[in-house]
C-alpha cells in the first residue's frame, strides 16, 4: 500500500513562529498512559475553580501534578509545593508525563528540558482562556510544552503586546505545542470551546501544561 500523505493522525512538525511550534498528534499514540494519570493526579488533588487576584471565578476547572503546582487567589500567582486545597504536595508527575514533554520539547529544538510542574486544565463547552502571558516561571529560556486531549479548541497566538491580533490554531486531541525563546512572553489564550462529544472524554477538554517553574 502506498503512504497516504493525507494521513490526518500522522505525526508532524508546523512552526507557528520563531520559538513556537506545533507538533501534530505526538501524544496520540500515549493517549491511554496520559489519561490514566490524569485521573490518577484528579484523585488526589481535584479540579477546582480558582480565583483571580481581580476577583473573578475562572471557567477553566485546574489541578497540578509536579513538584511545584501554579496557583491563584486574590493575593496573586504564583507557584506553591502545596495544594491549598488539601494542605499536602501536590501528587508527584507522573512518569510518562515528564518523559513525552521532554521529547517534545527536544523535537522542538530545546534540549534538556525538566519540568518540575504540569498544570492540568479541564475545559468544558462554553468554557474559555483569555489573552495572558506566562511569566510566573522562574526561568524563561526554559520552554513551555503544552499537550490537548479530548475535544478541539482554537488556541489564540498573539505577540509580545496584547494589542497585537492574535492568530487562530486549531488544536485537535493529541496535538502537542511547544513555545520557548523569542516566543515565550507572548500573549496567548483559548476562544470559548464549542459543544461536542469526544470518544474517549466526553464533553471535555484537558490541557497539560508543563513547566520548568522553580
Ligand atoms: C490551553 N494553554 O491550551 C492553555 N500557555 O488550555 C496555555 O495557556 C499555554 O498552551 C503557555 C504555553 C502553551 C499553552
Ligand atoms: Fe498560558
């Protein structure tokens, strides 16, 4: 049989711009070790809904997993080794999660890279990300390597200002988008995600986020 070019889940590399990129479908084939963890993370430390320094519920539901776990409340952001909710460590990363986001990162150009968080992000219809920056780390020559499971959403890509109009990236479960260098401190968010139903989530979205944070 001939190779379908076409193959929609055949991994592949789109850069988005200098630091940025996208690599399609890399965490498809570990899907069921992913989302075993997931829910093995959830046990521990539940999906909760946190507060902004302004005031405002965020509709994204999050958790951590890692050493360090990113956290909100009216006082600020910031990284903490304690989950506020459970006044323990947040539950360890787990192993296949530290191993596929540093293979990402290399197969974007960033070697060596060890993250010491992984925020969980679970979207459900409706629910949205607005435009912000990643600047709570403590390193930003260390990249972000950023995993999608379950149903699409269209990623927002902006520039190193929030008035720059962002660009729009489909992001399907599976895909993998890993940011660093000239890239880092851009502007980015998620456009409020659209109704569906996902064969192996349901009506979810979950986002892993992994960081170099201490
Ligand atoms: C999300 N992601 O995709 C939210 N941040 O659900 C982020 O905020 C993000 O994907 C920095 C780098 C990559 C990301
Ligand atoms: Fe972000």
């Amino acid at each position: 049989m001939t190779p379908d070019l076409f193959e929609p889940d055949a991994p592949s590399t789109e850069p988005l711009e200098p630091g940025a990129v996208v690599l399609r479908q890399f965490a498809s084939s570990h899907q069921a070790a992913l989302l075993a963890a997931v829910q093995a993370v959830t046990e521990q430390a539940p999906f909760r809904h946190l507060v902004t320094p302004g005031g405002f519920t965020m509709s994204v539901a999050m958790t951590n997993c890692g050493a360090l776990g990113w956290v909100s409340d009216r006082s600020g952001y910031r990284y903490d080794a304690i989950d506020p909710e459970g006044g323990r460590p947040w539950p360890a990363m787990p192993e296949p999660f530290a191993a596929l986001a540093a293979r990402a990162a290399a197969a974007a150009g960033f070697d060596g890279f060890a993250p010491d968080a992984c925020l969980i992000n679970r979207y459900r219809p409706g629910t949205r990300l607005s435009l912000h920056q990643d600047r709570d780390e403590r390193d930003l020559r260390q990249p972000i390597v950023s995993m999608s499971l379950g149903l699409p959403a269209v990623f927002q890509f902006g520039g190193a200002t929030r008035g720059e109009r962002p660009r729009r990236v489909p992001l399907a479960h599976g895909d993998v988008v890993v940011w660093g260098g000239p890239a880092r401190l851009h502007f980015h968010g998620v456009l409020p995600l659209k109704d569906g139903s996902h064969p192996l989530l349901g009506d979810c979205r979950i986002n892993l986020t992994f960081r170099k944070a201490g």
